[in-house]
C-alpha cells in the first residue's frame, strides 16, 4: 500500500518533480523507480465477481480441459447439465457414468430397511420418503397409510401372524388331501430329467478339447532290411565305461520345435532316441546315433505340451497337455490308444514303474489331486487329495510301494500307492515350492529343486528326513520349474537356470564343478544319457535341443 501511495505522490508532482505547494527550499521526497511485477497474469475475473458478492452457481463445462479459477465443492460434484456431452449418448460423461443407465447417486441406507421399504411399498402402496430429511414424510397411497396406521411387512400385529399361520395350515392339508400325489411325483421327475440333462451337459463342458490326433514319420522308412522297427534300439548298445564325465562341448542341435520346449526324456536304458514336448502343441522324437534327425511327430493337443513320460520299455509314452488332456501314444505307429481328462489341467503324468503295474496312470492335477486311472478299463480307480495347491511332481520311491509328491502349498507329502492317506507330510516355515524332483541312481536320496535358488536332498528312507550336509547352490531357478538330474553313476548332479546355463554339482562335495552356456531364455530340462556316460542333452525355451 504504501507503494501506491508513493506512486500517487509521484503523479501529484510537478514537471520539475516538485509538489507544487511545497515551498522551493524543503527537500524534495527520494525518486522511486517504476516497479515491475515478476508474478504471471492472473484471471482475477472471479475475484472481481466474488468481491461483488455475486456467488457464481454456473456449473463447470464437462469437455473443458483447463479451470481457471479456483471452483467451489458444490460446483465440482454438480451434476452434468446443459447441453449433451458431445460423445455420449445419452448426454453423460463416460467419468460420471456408474450403471448402464447413466449416473446412480449413492445413498447410504442400510439394505434391511430399503427391503423393509420396497416390501412395504408393493403390499400397501406407501413407503418412507428417503429424500425427506424428517422421518415422517411417506409417498404413496396416504389413505392406505392412516387405514393400516403406518406399519410396515416387518411389524405386522401379534393376531394377524396368529391368522396368518392358521391359514398356511389350512393350505397344506387342503393340499395333502386333493390327490396331486400324480402331479408332485411327475414334477419330481422332470427335474431329475432336467438336473441328469444339466450335470451332463456340464461333464461335456468340463472334459478336455477334442483334437484330431495326427502324426507324420519322418524317417526314410519304417522298418530296415530285416524287419526291425524304427524304435528298436541297436544290438550293440551298451554302456561303455561305469565312469561319467562331464560334457565340454556341444555335439549336436536338434531344431524343430516353433516354440519353447518344455521337457525331453531318453529312450528307457538305450537312449537312442529322445522324446521333447513343445509348446508348439507337438510332440517330437529323434534320433540320436545315427542321423541326428527328427523321426516322428506327434499331433494330438491344442495347447503346449507340459509333461511326457514313456512306459518301461519306451514302445508306449504319455503325454499331458495344457487342453486338459492325457493321451496314451504308441511310440512306433504315432496312434493314440487311450485319452484321459478330468476337466482340470494336468501338471505331472507318471506310470508306476513295476512292470506289473504298466497299466496304471497317476497324475497331479492343477485342482491339488492326484488322480489314478487304470488305464485298461479307462475308470478312475484312486484320487489322492490332501495338497493344498496344484501338484507339481510324482516320484515314486522304496520299491515303488510308495511315492512323495510335491505342490504349490511348498509340502511333500509321501503316500503308500493305492492308499489316500499321508503317510509323512513334510513343511517347514523355511520351505519354498519345490517344482522338480529326481531320485539318486541308488535310490536312497531325492534331489528336490527349490525355488529359492538351491537343491535340497532328502533321504528316501523311513524318516524322509533333509540332508543338512548337502544342498546345491549358485544357479538362479527362482521362478522357473528347472529339472535336476543325476549322472548315472551317481557322482554329479546337474540342473538348468534361468539364464540359460547347465550346473554341474559333484555330489560329495557340493561344489560346482562345470556350468555349460545351453541356450537363450531358460534351460527349462536337461537330461543325462542312460548309456553314454559323459553326454547331456538339454533343451530350452528357446525351441532348441542340444546335445553336450
């Protein structure tokens, strides 16, 4: 204020800068240069509207993108009014939308008495006034309002519920004695009709997807010169040395698969051909002696492949897709013998490895079971279910009399085959989920992948007890359902990461003793040869299968 006040000094100067009533001899006042405002033009439109006391109710334009006044609450929330907003269609703003039929205002009444009142409202024709702020306000029908003296359906008079329940009586026995015994027993029927009709339609649904099996041999022929199969594995095979080593090199790449791989397994005991399950929906088996070439193609999922397992003498194999099947192929003619599914996605397929048992199929489910079929008959003979989240491994151990499985909820659990209950249940606070599991050569000990970056050994003995001495670290699983493996000697054990690489372990001392750069992405599986004591093979998502 006092700047102004200068500068309206300053105006009532002279030419000379001198107030003209001042005398000549007092001292003129100091000169002030003209200042500058630094601050940015401001609207002060509002300003002026608000110090004239005109309060502006006008609510704000919804399609304008910048407000340049400070607007009150009441014009915030107001609703959307004037003309239609340009791209709805019917005038509200897509912002202020909140049920299919435009803008519903919230109000808080508890649900009780909004029943009470819409039950009112349609058996006498009157209900309170919710906009009312009074409590004694109603809308309706007001001369049925002072007749029933304003009660509502939920206070209705101690003789009228007598009247009432009297009433009932009569209709029952009326009922009861009018012969509809005929009517009741029909209706009865059609909803048993109509219930069985529902549940099957629902099966249906349920079940897998149904895809035309197809396989292509790509081999030069089917039999050789004297009539041996493909898949019969060469006279001569046999291990050469009971001493493994560790791969250094890479030997072969097979490439056929457009997606990742998921898993691959060796031919039983010879190991010449290899099995590899893709993403791709196909399933895929080469040769590994002799051409190195892919020998037949599997086509029978919609979906990627998740597990493959062949039976003990590799003529038979199954595979578990993510359609929610479980298809029994034969190896040499690429036809499917037998689909299974129970609606749910199976993770882990597995055969009991006694040869007595070929015909029976276990497989953990993405709903926390463990179901077993006998595959000769197609029935469902068992369902194990005691996980808590889906099941990721079967592995079969004491002589295959029982068999521990490991899930989502990070337990194992051990069962007796063919008995549903627990017979060891191990979880511990410290325990991650554990998404791969393999048994040592000499079956006393499980190598259990953990997801925090380890391996753990467990004893397969009565205790199942964890081997503190030996855990397997230094590779980065977390995430990724990595398999480990042993050496067949037993001496190393081996695992894929999530980069990409192959770790090997040497089992008395624990320490690294070689990691092999595999693939791009994840070394999803790798596996050693049942023969050849120092080759691996490992595959990867990024679609290949190598040879080491």
């Amino acid at each position: 204020m006092d700047l102004l006040q200068n500068y309206h000094n300053d105006d009532e100067l002279g030419e000379h800068g001198q107030n003209p009533n001042s005398s000549p001899d007092s001292p003129s006042p100091p000169r002030l240069l003209p200042s500058k405002s630094a601050a940015p033009k401001v609207d002060d439109t509002m300003l002026a509207l608000t110090v004239a006391n005109q309060t502006l109710s006008k609510p704000i334009d919804p399609v304008q993108h910048s407000v340049a006044f400070n607007p009150t609450y009441d014009q915030l929330w107001a609703p959307v009014l004037g003309p239609a907003h340009p791209y709805a269609k019917d005038g509200i703003a897509q912002g202020m939308r909140n049920h299919k039929l435009g803008f519903v205002e919230n109000a808080a009444i508890d649900s009780f008495v909004f029943d009470e009142q819409y039950n009112t409202f349609h058996k006498y024709g009157y209900a309170a006034d919710p906009s009312a702020s009074a409590g004694n306000n109603y809308v309706g029908d007001l001369d049925a309002l002072e007749k029933t003296n304003g009660i509502s359906v939920y206070n209705i008079p101690q003789h009228e519920q007598k009247k009432r329940k009297i009433e009932k009586k009569k209709e029952v026995v009326e009922e009861e004695g009018s012969g509809d015994g005929m009517d009741k027993e029909e209706s009865n029927k059609k909803y048993a009709e109509e219930h069985a009709r529902k549940k099957a339609e629902k099966a249906g649904g349920e079940k897998g997807e149904v895809v035309a099996e197809k396989t292509t041999f790509h081999g030069k022929e089917e039999r050789d010169y004297q009539g041996r199969s493909w898949i019969a594995p060469p006279k001569d095979a046999k291990a050469s040395n009971d001493h493994c080593y560790i791969p250094k090199r890479l030997v072969h790449t097979w490439s056929g698969h457009t997606k990742g791989v998921s898993a691959i397994r060796f031919f039983p005991k010879y190991g010449h051909l290899i099995l590899s399950a893709g993403m791709d929906t196909k399933v895929k088996i080469w040769d590994v002696f002799n051409s190195g070439k892919c020998m037949r193609t599997y086509m029978g999922h919609s979906k990627a492949v998740r597990d493959i397992s062949f039976c003990n003498d590799g003529t038979k194999f199954l595979t578990a897709g993510y359609d929610k099947n479980i298809k029994y192929w034969d190896t040499e003619t690429g036809q499917v013998i037998s689909t299974f599914s129970t609606g749910k996605i199976p993770y882990v397929v597995k055969l009991n490895p006694d040869d007595d048992k070929q015909s029976i199929l276990l497989a953990g489910m993405s709903d926390k079971k463990i179901v077993q079929w006998d595959m000769n008959t197609g029935q469902i003979t068992q369902e194990y279910d005691q996980h808590l989240g889906a099941v990721n491994t079967i592995t079969f151990v004491d002589n295959n009399r029982r068999f521990v499985t490991s899930s989502d909820d990070k337990s194992l659990r051990v069962w007796e085959f063919g008995i549903p209950v627990v017979i060891k249940y191990i979880s511990e606070p410290h325990m991650h989920s554990m998404p791969a599991i393999s048994l040592h050569p000499n079956s006393n000990w499980l190598a259990a992948q953990s997801l925090d970056n380890q391996i753990l050994i467990y004893s397969t003995r009565e205790r199942f007890q964890l081997n503190k001495k030996k855990r397997f670290a230094g590779h980065i699983v977390a995430g990724y359902a990595c398999q480990v493996n042993f050496s067949p000697d037993g001496r190393f054990v081996m695992s894929g990461d999530g980069e990409g690489k192959c770790w090997f372990w040497d089992w008395k001392s624990c320490k690294v003793f070689r990691t092999l750069k595999c693939h791009e992405g994840v070394c999803i599986g790798c596996e050693w040869h049942p023969l050849e004591q120092s080759k691996v093979a490992t595959c990867g998502w990024d679609g290949l299968i190598k040879y080491w």
